[in-house]
C-alpha cells in the first residue's frame, strides 16, 4: 500500500473575539507571521453577513484564507473561527468539510495546557479530510448526538428546514447557528435531499426528504477468515485461536449507542482509519505495519492502544517480538431504502401533525426512487429535473464569470505582492453580501454625500433602538452599512472605523432579538392546567380539533390567513388538555410562522 501524500497549507489559528476586547488569538501553528489587524479583517469578514455561521474564503492583503466561522451567539457565549492560511495558487473551497468537521473539537481543547500539540495535530489531520469515504462521513453522524437526534427526526418523515432548527434548538436549549453544517455528511452521502416546493408558508419552502437510510452495526473481518486459511501462512494454532476469538466475541455482542458512538469516534479519525483500511486487506506484522503507514513505533502504539480498547483488533506475541495484528471485527454502515417511512408519512398525516402536500410529495419521492429514478426526477419530473440542472449549471456559470472584488489593504501594510489575485469573497453554503460596486473615484461632493446619507441611517437606528423598535432598526443599519463599505472601498478616511462601529451595533442589535424572542416565548399563553378526561371527552375534543384544523386548512387554501391562525389556536389548546404536546409545540410552530409571513407582508 503506497502512503497518500496530502499538501499541508502554511498555518492554521484559532481567533476568539471578546466582547470588551475584541480579538483574541486562542494558538497558532506553526509560528506564522499574521497580524491582528489582518485577524480582525478576516473576522469582520464574517460578520458582515449578520453574524451567520458558515464557511468563507477571501483574500485579504495578499494571504490567501479560507474560514469557519460559528456564528453569533446568545448573550454570554463566545464565538470563534478557524482559519487556514493557504498557498496563493490553492482553492480555498476543498477545505470546506475540514473545517466544519474539526472546528468544534479545536473549541473544546483550547484551553489544555498542551493546546499547541492539539492544534499542530489537526493541522496535519485537516488536509486528510480531502479524501473522505462515505463510510467516514456516516461516522460523522453517529459520534455526534446531535446528527443522531437529527437522523432520528427526519426518520419520521419530511420536514420543513426552517421547522427542523427549530425543533433541534429546542431539543439542544440553544440556537441551532449551522444547520447546514450539521446536515453535510447528510448530503454528501446522499440520504438526505433538499427542495424547494410550495407549502403553506411559501412557494418556495426549503424541505428536507430523507431518502436512505444507515445503521451502525460491527461485522466480522471477511478478508482475515481467507488470509488464515491460507496454508503455510500461519500457523493453525493461531488461526484456530482466532476463529474462537471472532466467535466469542460476537456471541457477547449487543448493538448499543454507546458502542456506535464510540466506534465512530475511532472511525472519524483519518489516522486511526488508515490503520483499519491497511488491516481489511490482511493481517499484518508490526514491523511491516510501521513501514507501510510510515509511522515511528511509539506512533503506531498509540493507535493500536486505541484499536485494542474497542475491541476491533487482537495482537499475537511471537518469539522475535515482531507480533502479529489483525482484526478482530469490522465495521459497518448499511444503508438501506427507507420502506417503514411510508407508514410513518401515513400515521403523521393521520396525526395531522405534517402537512397533505408534504406527505403527498415525500410518498411520490420515494416511490419514484423505489422505481430507480433519480431524486430529481422523482420530484418534479424529467422535463423540470433537467430545466433544474441547466438553470444550476448557467448559475455556477455566472458566478465563475463575474469580477473578482479585493478587499481594500490598509496603505501601511506592506504584503507581498501576489501575481493573480483570488477570489475574496465565496461564500458556502449561505450567500453573504457582495461589496456594491462603486466608480474608481468619487468627487469630494458625492463622498460628502454617502457620508451625510449614512449619518442620517445612523439616526433612525438610534431612534429605533431609543423606542426599543430592534427589528425596525436593521432595515436602515443595513444601509448604513452598504455605504460604510462603499467608503471603505475608496480607502476614505475614517471609514473603516465607522464600519467596525456599525458592525458592532448591528451585533448587539442581533442580541437584543434574540432576548425579545425568548421573552415572547415566556409571555406565550400558558398550558391548559392538566385535568383528567374521560374517554368521551377525548373522542369529542379530537373531533373538534379534527373539524378546526380541517377549517384551517380551508382558509389558508383561500389565503385567508387571520381565519387560520385562530382556527389553528384553537386546535394547539385542544392538543394540550389532550396532553399531545408534540403535535401541539408542531401547531403553535405553524401559528408563529404564518404570522411571521403576515407581519412581513404588512411591512
């Protein structure tokens, strides 16, 4: 087996910012030269999309970067990102899945004395990521409780993205800030698909169909059962030894969570899988395991420690100490046609907790990928599925062809100057706000002009925010910050202050939000007081709600959308003396969203 050589970029950072200090460099590796200032840039970067977390690639003052950042969080918690400071020829885009599958564990280490070690051993493992099997993605999900919470969700049946960062941030106690980056092993392996169909709240609602499903499970070793039986291999006590070890073992094996969760963690690591991947093949003698996956010996002692307290290899003495490996068990991620979600569609339609046309278009989704036609076909039908596939390759077109916009280099920073400059901004998955385009010079009257203009932007959010109107502030802090970057563009002076201020208030504005919306929660009408009912007073309040919701259904077909939020109250306080409080907290969902819609519509 030949050793894959992966490209390593030229450093790594972990940067914290802090609401009364700012910027604060959590460790580096190797000893990079990069400034705060050029830190701080890159943070800024980030939050000009509205603090959302995601993935960016930019070029500021001739480095070229890519970045994960994890949003902005509720009062009290911090917030972070990992960047890479790549080679100037490098794509920034493949490292994407890297990042958002290491930045969280960097996070949780931070603070150990021996952080340096930690940082320097995931900047080596970053660049293994780039070649990544499906099976490791599946460990992706199972070590993560939260992937798994997300599986057995959408094992229920479609739902509504929006729906379902909800649902998980309720579970979680906190805002769900990456849901895409949560979802990606999803989609790269294609079992989960997102589309855009008509609902209720929109013509173009963001849906999540689940159209495969995964197990984990541990199996035993197919390769070894042939290698031992090989004569003049090995001995036959040994391999009579290790059938009765195989044997032994699976007859005390039990399929548990603890066990899937652990085995994933093991599995997620390209190092710890590289030795699994070279074992599948054939037992191996340690000596020839060192040269194959060029490790010292203390190394590979370390990843068979690991291996051993799993119990997925065994290790065979012999006389010239040069002992034997091999595995013990396999493991497993079977994937299979998800048959079961059509009754489950059926029973929630029959709940009345998911919607007709959801149900109706998951059911034909699956029945149409059970007749072995693509999801995309399935869904919408060849015509549209191949109209979808031109539209998305003359967008990706497009955006290949637009001009590449440099973010402005402070004067007094010297950088190396760099022959064709990269992209600065490419955004994924959310799509952050591109620099407007502005004339190479402004005259003294039109730069007096953006700046009377955005003082006066900066006054109705002053005034908002006095009458505690934080929603009604955004609109004129956004164009307040459209001009500060305008000005910032044309290197103006003072400019680049002033936009630092705006991105701060627009943080705490965020904030401020975030506490209302919680409030509101608080405020909402409190739970029927529990009463014991009898049967017949059951079987009358589900008919009830059944005649409501069918009344809801009605006027939201005649977009008559008052009538429906009353109707559907009624249906959630009938679910709560019924004591369903799924099926409820799914209604007063529905409720918050189509007042949502409406609220947005009157403005």
């Amino acid at each position: 087996m030949i050793k894959e050589v992966f490209k390593i970029p030229r450093g790594i950072v972990l940067v914290r910012w802090d609401d009364k200090i700012g910027i604060v460099l959590e460790g580096k590796y190797p000893n990079i030269s990069i400034s705060e200032d050029q830190l701080l840039r890159i943070f800024t970067t980030h939050a000009m999309g509205g603090g959302e977390a995601g993935f960016l690639s930019m070029m500021i003052e001739g480095l070229n970067i890519c970045s994960y950042y994890t949003g902005l969080p509720e009062e009290g918690r911090d917030q972070f990102y990992v960047a890479l400071i790549l080679e100037d020829t490098e794509d920034p885009s493949i490292y994407e899945e890297s990042l958002v599958e290491t930045i969280y564990e960097i996070v949780e280490q931070r603070k150990k004395p021996n952080f340096t070690d930690i940082l320097r051993s995931y900047f080596e493992k970053i660049p293994k990521f780039l070649s990544l099997t499906d099976e490791q993605r599946f460990s992706f999900i199972f070590k993560n409780p939260t992937r798994v919470l997300i599986l057995r969700k959408l094992t229920e049946g479609a739902v509504i993205k929006e729906v379902l960062r909800k649902w998980l941030s309720d579970r979680m106690g906190e805002d769900v800030l990456d849901l895409d980056g949560l979802l990606m092993p999803f989609f790269k392996t294609n079992i989960l698909k997102e589309f855009k169909i008509p609902t209720e709240i929109s013509a173009e609602t963001e849906c999540l169909f689940l159209i495969k499903d995964v197990f984990f499970m541990r199996v035993p070793a197919k390769n070894m059962i042939k290698q031992f039986g090989k004569k003049g291999k090995v001995k036959k006590a040994i391999f009579s030894g290790y059938r009765n070890d195989v044997q032994r073992f699976f007859k005390k094996y039990k399929l548990e969570e603890k066990d899937s969760k652990e085995c994933s963690i093991i599995f997620s690591d390209p190092d710890l899988y590289s030795v699994i991947s070279v074992l599948r093949q054939n037992y191996q003698e340690k000596e020839a395991l060192i040269k194959t996956l060029n490790l010292n010996p203390t190394s590979l002692d370390a990843k068979l420690s690991a291996l051993n307290k799993i119990e997925l290899i065994k290790e065979i003495k012999q006389k010239d100490g040069n002992d034997l490996i091999y595995l013990l068990n396999d493991i497993a991620y079977p994937t299979f046609f998800p048959e079961y979600m059509v009754d489950a569609i059926r029973r929630r339609w029959g709940e009345r907790n998911i919607s007709q046309s959801l149900a109706l278009q998951h059911l034909n989704l699956l029945k149409g990928i059970f007749q072995g036609l693509s999801p995309e076909v399935a869904m919408f039908g060849t015509r549209a599925a191949m109209l979808m596939k031109k539209e998305e390759d003359e967008r990706i077109a497009k955006e290949e062809a637009k001009p590449k916009v440099k973010l402005p280099a402070k004067p007094k920073i010297k950088m190396k100057e760099v022959p064709k400059p990269k992209p600065v901004i490419k955004v994924k998955p959310i799509a952050k706000p591109k620099l407007p385009r502005v004339k190479p010079i402004l005259d003294k009257k039109q730069i007096d002009q953006l700046k009377n203009d955005q003082k006066e932007e900066l006054i109705k959010v002053k005034r908002a925010i006095k009458n505690k109107l934080y929603d009604v502030a955004l609109a004129p802090l956004e164009r307040a910050k459209k001009i500060g970057m305008q000005l910032v563009e044309i290197k103006e002076e003072g400019a680049e202050e002033e936009l630092q201020k705006i991105l701060i208030l627009e943080k705490e504005i965020h904030k401020k939000l975030k506490i209302e919306k919680k409030e509101e929660i608080k405020e909402a009408p409190e739970k029927i007081e529990k009463i014991e009912l009898s049967d017949e007073e059951k079987t009358t309040l589900r008919e009830e709600r059944k005649k409501v919701m069918e009344e809801a259904d009605g006027a939201i077909d005649k977009e008559n959308f008052n009538d429906a939020v009353r109707f559907l109250e009624r249906a959630a306080i009938i679910s709560e003396q019924l004591e369903e409080i799924k099926l409820a907290d799914e209604i007063w969902t529905k409720v918050k969203t189509i007042k949502r819609s409406l609220e947005s519509l009157s403005k």
